[in-house]
C-alpha cells in the first residue's frame, strides 16, 4: 500500500494536479471567508466593508470547482 503512495508521487503530473486541487479548495475557502466576514460587517454595523465604488469592480464570480479527493 505505502509503495503505491511513493509511486504516485513520484509522478509529476499527479503531483501538479494534487497542488492545483489544493490551491483552489484554499482559495475558494478564503472567499467564502471573505464573504461571510462581509455579510457579518454589514449586518452588524449597517456599513460596507469596501466603499460602493469599488463593489462593482470587486464583484466577480468564482468557477465553482468540484473538492478534489
């Protein structure tokens, strides 16, 4: 079992792939961080966290990528 751990990562695809599953799930978790501390702030002191002007330019969506296993 071990050894078939050693030989995936000895692969650098696999290696490439398992570090770019990781930085989307740790981006797409810092988002919805964001997100909910945004919400949090505005519900609580009635203003925004970042002035309207830039709302519209900060508003993007996200691919919604599938958590890699």
């Amino acid at each position: 079992m071990a050894e078939k751990h050693f030989e995936y990562l000895m692969n650098p695809l696999a290696v490439v792939a398992l570090m770019y599953c990781l930085s989307v799930n740790v981006t797409g978790f810092v988002h919805v961080g964001f997100q909910a501390y945004t919400l949090a702030y505005r519900l609580v002191t009635k203003k925004h966290v970042i002035s309207p002007p830039w709302i519209r330019l900060s508003s993007f969506h996200m691919p919604s990528h599938p958590i890699c296993l």
